[in-house]
C-alpha cells in the first residue's frame, strides 16, 4: 500500500506540473536573445536574470525541450518586467531535474527602418 501510494502522488503531482510548463506572455516575444557580446555593446544594462523551468517530482515528464522552452518563456517574461528587450544569455546549466538560464538584461534602442 504505501509503494502504491508514493507512485500516486508522484503521479498526482506530475500530472498538475505538466500543465505549468512556463507559456510565454503577450508582449514577451518582443524580446530578443543574443550569446554574442556583440549584439549588446551599444544597449543599456538593466539587470540580472534568470530563467528556470523543472521540479524535482516533475523532470522525468518533461522533455528536455519543454523543459528549456519553459526557462526561456521565465527569461523574456523577467526581463520584459524590468524593461528590457534584449538578453544576453551568460550561462545554460541544465541540472537533471530542471533547466536554469543566467542572463543580463539590456534595453537596446530600436533600429530605424531606412
């Protein structure tokens, strides 16, 4: 009985996780994500942020795409907040039950259409 049950409420609880997969919000799309130095050099330094995505009773329900999908919808969600339109992404650490995104965000100045 207690085997049966430990399996129910792994279940329970993945079953409502599944549904918690980080959607990205209107507006956030707007939101660009650069690795190269680069594209940010003549933009504005905002703040720090960071994208998760994953629980330990949920990892093993989630592909590893949803799984980072749902970090990057969290980033670009945060760093909308903050004003930002643009992230620099730092660091990907994808641990075994989750996904984490370090980034810092930027404000870039929109690009004028010649």
């Amino acid at each position: 009985m207690t085997r049966f049950s430990l399996v129910f409420l792994i279940f329970v609880l993945s079953s409502c996780s599944m549904l918690e997969i980080k959607k990205i919000k209107p507006g956030d799309e707007k939101v660009r994500l650069y690795s190269d130095e680069e594209k940010i050099r003549d933009c504005r330094y905002i703040d720090e942020v960071i994208g998760t995505q994953g629980h330990w009773y949920d990892y093993l329900f989630i592909s590893n795409k949803n799984l980072t999908q749902g970090a990057i919808n969290d980033l670009k969600t945060q760093a909308r907040a903050i004003g930002a339109n643009s992230v620099h992404v730092h660091t990907n650490m994808a641990f075994n039950t989750s996904v984490t995104i370090l980034a810092q965000a930027y404000y870039c100045k929109p690009l004028t259409k010649k």
